[in-house]
C-alpha cells in the first residue's frame, strides 16, 4: 500500500506540473495588444501626412486616406492642412472616426469661428495630456499641437507642425523653430518625444538644425547609404508642387532608433485621382531599452 500510494502521489505532481506549464505556454503565446509579437509591441508606427484641407474632391481623396492608413494601422497620425466649415465636418475628427482613433485639432481660429484651419494628432488611446501653441510671427497663422498618450504601454509626447513656407531665409522658420522646442521644454516632462509635419523645408536645413541636435530624421536613418534628398525620397508631389523632401518625423536621439521609413500614397489611382499634393511619410521606431513602458 505504501508503494501504491507512493506512485499516486508522483501522478498527481506530475499531472500538476504539466498543468502549470500548460498554463505558462498558454499565457506566453498570448497575443500582445492588436495582435503584436514581441518585437514589434516595442516598435512605434507613426506616419504624417498633408492632407490638402479639401482641394481636388476630398470625398474621393478622403477615402484613398482611409484606405491606406486603415492597411498601415499606425499607432500615430500626424496631420496638416486640416480644414472645418460650414459645410465640411472637421477633416481630423472624420478621419479618426472612420479609424477609431482619438484626435485633438489645433489651430489659431478661436473655437467658436465656423471655419477653422490648422493641424491634428490621431492616437488609439485618449490622451492623458493635451495643448498647443501658437508659433511667432503671430501673423504667419501657425500652431504646433502636443498630447501625451500611451503606445504599447508606454508615455510618448507628440507634436505636430506645419511651418512657414514664404520666408525663402528660412529666419520665420527658424524662429519657429524655438517656439517649438521650448513647447517641448515646457511639456514633456520625463517621457520620450515624437515631432513630426510639414517643415516647408529639408531636413537638413539650416534653421532645423537646433532640432536635429536631439532629435533624429526617421526617413533618413531608414535609408542609409543613401541620398535621402534624391527625387525618389521627394514629398511633395511634383505634379502640384516644385519636389522637394519637406515633410518630417524626427524622433528623440536617445529613446528611439528607427528601423524602416518610406512614402506612402504616393501613387495615383487608376483614374489620376491623388490623395494629396504631398506624399505621406510613414516611419517604425524602435523604443530603446532606456525607454521602459510606464508602470
């Protein structure tokens, strides 16, 4: 009896054991938030697009946006040029809607004016935090937007601009510039920071180069050993515009390194149509382990 329930007793561990690992397997195999694997739950997607505000068809256009950025299924849009009026629900709020993203739209219109232009960030979770500012000149109508969100559990600021494009010195630019890293200053607090839009100028410029001393060009890491201002990397299309890589998404030196960049929408439909006058930029960033996920 005793050697009897000796080897009962071995059963019942062994069977134990082998619920406990089941269990185990069961939870590591459980897919990350969206379906992600490791790897890529501590990468960031993120894409910046001009939208046109609501030249050449926007219903049209507005669909080929979706459709894209529905594939792309980043975890950040950074938009421009995103225009409300009477007759138009605001562009930002559409598009989040149809993606089930959340939004905040910024512009130097006062809130209750029936028309309003500015620029918008789409998260997938609310924002804990959320402002803007109004870049000087004052009389250049520019605003940079900022949220705090939650990717993959961990903090990330986000800004959003759209600079000056008349001053050929790039000195508006420049003072722009300055307004918007000491917004940054004023707002981060400890969490890593993501800056993308439309800088109306390369990334290499001379008025940028205050923001590239702690911040990266995404596209340009994702394309190493090459020309980053070649006519294949251009952003604005050259079908509206004089071409030129315009368009940016510089992330922080110290928390990220990016991976993989490319244009997107930057093919016209059968028929001719364009999403827009610019080409989008989409961008995968990888956290660096400093950048731990928030408790």
């Amino acid at each position: 009896m005793t050697y009897s329930a000796t080897i009962s007793g071995s059963c019942r561990s062994i069977v134990v054991l082998l619920l406990a690992l089941l269990l185990v397997a069961c939870r590591s195999t459980t897919p990350s938030p969206r379906g992600l694997d490791a790897a890529e739950a501590t990468s960031l997607d993120t894409v910046t697009l001009n939208i046109w505000h609501d030249r050449n068809d926007w219903p049209r256009r507005q669909m080929l946006i979706v459709d894209a950025l529905r594939r792309l299924d980043p975890d950040v849009i950074l938009l421009q040029e995103v225009l409300q009026d009477a007759t138009l629900p605001n562009q930002a709020e559409s598009l989040a809607q149809q993606l089930g993203y959340s939004w905040h739209f910024v512009s130097v219109d006062p809130p209750d004016r029936v028309r309003r232009y500015g620029n918008a960030i789409l998260t997938r979770q609310p924002p804990q935090a959320r402002g803007d500012r109004s870049l000087q000149p004052l009389d250049d109508y520019r605003v940079a937007g900022w949220v705090r969100a939650s990717v993959h559990g961990r903090p990330l600021n986000i800004y959003v601009v759209h600079l000056n494009v008349t001053d050929r010195s790039g000195a508006t630019r420049a003072r722009q510039i300055s307004d918007l890293l000491a917004f940054v200053e004023a707002t981060r607090g400890d969490a890593p920071v993501l800056i993308g839009g439309d800088f109306n100028t390369t990334a290499g410029s001379a008025e940028l180069a205050p923001l590239r001393a702690g911040y990266i060009d995404s596209y340009a890491a994702g394309h190493p050993g090459v020309d980053p201002e070649g006519p294949q990397h251009v952003t604005l299309n050259p079908l509206y515009n004089e071409p030129a890589r315009i368009d940016h998404l510089f992330a922080q030196t110290d928390a990220f390194r990016p991976i993989q960049a490319r244009r997107i929408l930057d093919e016209p439909e059968a028929d001719g149509v364009w999403a827009s006058d610019h080409f989008g930029v989409w961008a995968r960033l990888q956290w660096l382990p400093a950048s731990r996920p928030a408790r």
